[in-house]
C-alpha cells in the first residue's frame, strides 16, 4: 500500500475515535476527569449526554459514569474505561446535593483507580447552579411583592437525608427569593428517589403540597421551582409531573417544569470545574485589568501603565467600579481567545476598593450585601477559573513611585516639603486605614532619599463626601500655606494616576504640583507582582468555589 494511502488511512481513523481517545495524547500528566451524573431514565440521560458532548470538545480526557440503584460498580467501571486513569481520576458531581441517594451510592461503589480519586463539590456548591435557579424564579415572576418562592429538591429516601438535602439548598432558596423581591425567604421542599418506599414518597409529596397550599393562603401567587436532576424517562413520567399533579389544583401556582437541565450553565460549571483541578499552565490565564477609569485622558493614562506589561500577559481592560457589564466585556474577550483562567487585578488604592462586588461578580462567593438600593450585581456566567486581588495600599512599589513623582519636580530637597494627598474615603474607620497607609508610604520614601526633603506630610481630600470635605479642604489648605512660606510645596496625588482635583481645591496657593503613580516602572513591578500572585493561586489547588479535594485510592 502506498505512503499516501497508509496517511490517508491513518487520518480517517483518528477522525473516527471517539473524543476521549483521540485526547489521550495530550493529557501529559493531567488527572483524568470523570463526570458522575445520576440515573434520571431516557430524556433525563439524554440531555447530560447533550451537556458531555459540548464539554468534551473543550476538554480532554472526560468520561460519563451513571449513577444507579442496581449494578453501581459496574456503571462506574463502564465511565472509567473511557478515560486514561494513569494519573489518577477527578470525579466532578453532577449533583445538586451531596446527600442524594445516589451520591452516596456511588462514593461507597467507586471502584480503585491506580492514580487516585479526587472528589469535587457538587454541582449544587456553585455559584453557577444557583444562576440556574435565579434564571428559573425570573423567567416566572411577574409581581414579586405578592409572591412566594417553593424550591423543589430531590434524592432523598429518608427523613434523615430530605431534612439534609433541604438544609443544602435553602441558602440558594433563600438568595433567589432576595434577590428577585420575592415575600418570603424561600421554602424548601424535597421529593424522594425511586429506591424509597412507594409509602414514604407520597408522605413527602402530600408534605410538599401542604407547604405550597400553606403559601397561597398567604400570597397571590406561589412559584415552584424543580431545582434538581430527578427523574425524567419522558415528559409526561418524570418526578416533575409527579409532584406537579397535586399542585395544579392549587390556586395561584405558577411553574413551568424547568429545571437544572437544559442550561449552558452546567457545561461551565464542569470546565470551571476540571481546570480547578488539573495542572494549569501561566500561558492559560489572562488578566483582566480594573482600575476606576474616567475620562479620555486618563483612560489613555493608564493604558501607558499597562502597555509594558503586554509583552508578557493577555490583558483585557474593563476601566471600572467593577461594572458587571464591562467586566464581562473582558471575560468573553478572553474566553474567545481560548484562556482557561483569568486574574483580576483591581487598581485602586485600598484593597477594599470594590473586592466584595468582585468576589460576587465573579463567583467567589454567595452573599452579598448590596449596592446601591440593595440591588444585587449581575454575576459573570464563565467557564473561566477565576481569582481576583488588588489594592496598592503601602506597597514599597506605591512609595517608590511617589518618591520618583516628587523628585521629578524638585529643585531644592531641603527647601521642599513634600504632601501626599489622596482621594480616602466617607467612613472615619476606613479613612483612618488610608492614613496610616500614608504615613508607612512616607516612611518607606523617607528610607529611599526621602530624607532630604524637608519634610513628608499626608493627608486625604474626602473629595467625595461634602460634609467631610468641609473639614480636609481648608487643612489641607493650611498645610500648603505653611509650606510654601518656609520653602516650596510639592503636592503629590498619592492615585493610581493622573493628577486628582488639587488644582481646583487649592487655587490661588503656590505650589508644584506632581502626577500619580502609573505610567512608572514601579507601577508595572506592582502589576506584575499581583499578576503572578494571582496566577499561583490559580494553579495551587481547587478553589473555594470547587472545594476541597479528597482522596480515596482504594475502593470503599
């Protein structure tokens, strides 16, 4: 047979191979991943196999196990002979809960695997799980003030287990119904598996009925949510038409039958997920770039600072008080260009700038405790891993460039007395924080050279508080007066950039004024320090929103 033939021959069966096999290859000592998915019959099945097939075009060596009442063991060897399990197998739960029967049918079922077994979190630990609920409520809420939220869980064969799974699942209940307006804080009711007695699953139903019923008396409207993977051989037998019988009766019921699947959610969760938990090369992570913007001129600014760094990283910039929106922007830019990660870096002067409304945007955790009008933020849906971090606060980067700032304008060292002046901030505790981040950023230019200024004084404009700036204003005023009759005044915006307002609060005074810290090399050793700060948090071990991995290298 000719060379071209053999070629030929040789391409159409690697086309041929499944997904898994052809991935195998590339793996180079990643963990192979395994999604454990529960037995929900026909539709129900088909629509995980749905979800695995996109995932697996994304990522390599990912198995599909079921898990099942009868022949657990033997389902689970069925997955793990899909994948290469040399170095060791990550199982990603696709479960609401860990305290589904099946769940734990599979843990104590899994056979030994040579590498090891890591475990993520559930499904149900993700922020990305619960977006799925908040897109349910949504789709179904007409006027929230009237109505109240039942969330409808599933898998258990006990009392015990039900009072679990629901205790798992209240907080997102609880949350959904916050967020929307919704009376109430969410009820939980739990319809159990296939495997309990016939007995014991219409007590639950008739239980769950009494709490719907019980909400109606008191609202217009009740909006029951199936926020679970139960059974679902067909449309019409399913465990949603099965609890859903009773419920129709009851007046002001509003549901839909939606539930966990379909929704591109769940694809994210499980590549989130699997990055988490496999070796993550630097070259797979992005950075996002958020500093307050403004202006044209000092957007442009700040993109000096930020060029250099671009030889070396990816970066996308969203100019904002972490505006969702903008943010996102970014996210998708670096989803398309195939990142698997990306690090925030907030470019604020206090690293509390806007890290509770990061931490909720990108998924980092749960709560929230509100913005303006006690609205939530819109949560960034991404596959991507994330971590965010920030703030200069009295970064010897910060100092040294600040000391470069007053150097540039100086003339006479010992005549000079140097006055850093930043934004702060409206509450007295967190201001007192800026000042004494001043005064350590003072002594750290004192300890550079500083020394030969005549003096190094600090304080904070409040510039967006009035009552506050009443006060700063005329000390400040008071400090440049003083200076400049002994000498010269160097006015030197302690800012991530440009120059601030001092132009317009101390007009009329004599004084040079300087710039704040980007564009400067130190600013660009600052960025690269919490770039590569956040990349090794990216590849030390599975996030808070994965949790903890454990291990279990024998069969249970």
């Amino acid at each position: 047979m000719s060379r071209f033939l053999l070629s030929l021959l040789a391409g159409l069966l690697f086309l041929a191979s499944p997904t898994w096999a052809q991935s195998e290859a590339t793996t180079d000592g990643d963990p192979s991943i395994l999604v454990l998915a529960p037995d929900r019959g026909f539709l129900g099945n088909e629509k995980t196999r749905d979800v695995m097939a996109d995932v697996r075009e994304h990522t390599s060596n990912v198995g599909l196990a079921f898990a099942t009442y009868e022949e657990a063991k033997s389902n689970l060897n069925e997955g793990l002979s899909q994948i290469d399990t040399e170095n060791g197998v990550v199982v990603l739960p696709l479960f609401l809960s860990a305290h589904h029967t099946l769940y734990q049918t599979a843990r104590e079922a899994m056979p030994a695997v040579e590498g090891g077994v890591q475990w993520a979190s559930p499904l149900g630990t993700s922020y990305l799980a619960e977006e799925i609920l908040f897109d349910r409520v949504e789709a179904l809420s007409e006027t929230p003030d009237e109505e109240a939220l039942v969330v409808v869980g599933y898998g258990a064969t006990d009392a015990a287990e039900a009072d679990s799974i629901r205790a798992d699942l209240q907080a997102s209940a609880r949350r959904a119904a916050k967020k929307h307006g919704l009376a109430g804080d969410g009820e939980v009711v739990v319809q159990y598996a296939r495997s309990a007695p016939d007995e014991a699953s219409r007590a639950a139903i008739g239980k769950a009925t009494k709490t719907v019923k019980a909400a109606a008396g008191e609202h217009e409207r009740v909006i029951v949510v199936p926020y679970n993977l139960g059974m679902e051989y067909t449309t019409m037998m399913s465990s949603w038409s099965w609890i859903h019988r009773p419920l129709r009766s009851i007046d002001g019921v509003v549901a839909s039958g939606d539930a966990v699947l379909p929704h591109s959610n769940v694809g994210r969760w499980l590549r989130r997920t699997a990055t988490a938990h496999r070796p993550l090369s630097p070259d797979d992570v992005g950075v996002i770039a958020v500093p307050h913007g403004s202006e044209y001129n000092w957007n442009q600014t700040m993109r000096k600072g930020l060029a250099p760094l671009t030889e070396d990283y990816t970066i996308a910039e969203a100019f904002s008080m972490v505006d969702p929106v903008v943010v996102e922007r970014a996210v998708r830019d670096l989803e398309e260009q195939g990142f698997k990660a990306a690090v925030m870096v907030r470019i604020f002067s206090m690293e509390s700038s806007f890290q509770e409304k990061a931490h909720y945007v990108l998924g980092l955790q749960n709560e929230y405790s509100g913005g303006l009008g006690g609205r939530f933020p819109q949560r960034i849906r991404t596959h991507l891993q994330m971590t965010t971090l920030g703030g200069l606060e009295a970064s010897p980067h910060f100092a040294k460039g600040l000391l470069d700032r007053a150097q540039d304008i100086s003339e006479n060292s010992s005549e000079e007395t140097v006055i850093l002046l930043a934004h702060g901030t409206g509450e007295d505790d967190e201001n007192a924080h800026w000042m004494e981040n001043l005064r350590t950023i003072a002594d750290t230019m004192k300890a550079h050279g500083g020394d030969k200024f005549r003096d190094i004084k600090v304080h904070t404009w409040r510039e967006d508080w009035p009552e506050k700036r009443k006060e700063t204003i005329p000390e400040i005023q008071q400090m440049v007066k003083e200076a400049s009759e002994n000498g010269t005044a160097l006015v030197i915006p302690a800012r991530t950039t440009a120059e601030g307002r001092a132009s317009e609060y101390l007009e009329g005074l004599d004084y040079r004024y300087g710039k704040g810290l980007a564009p400067h090399p130190q600013f660009e050793a600052w960025m690269r320090e919490q770039i590569e700060t956040g990349i090794d948090r990216l590849q030390a071990a599975p996030t808070a929103e994965t949790g903890a991995v454990q291990a279990a290298s024998s069969a249970q």
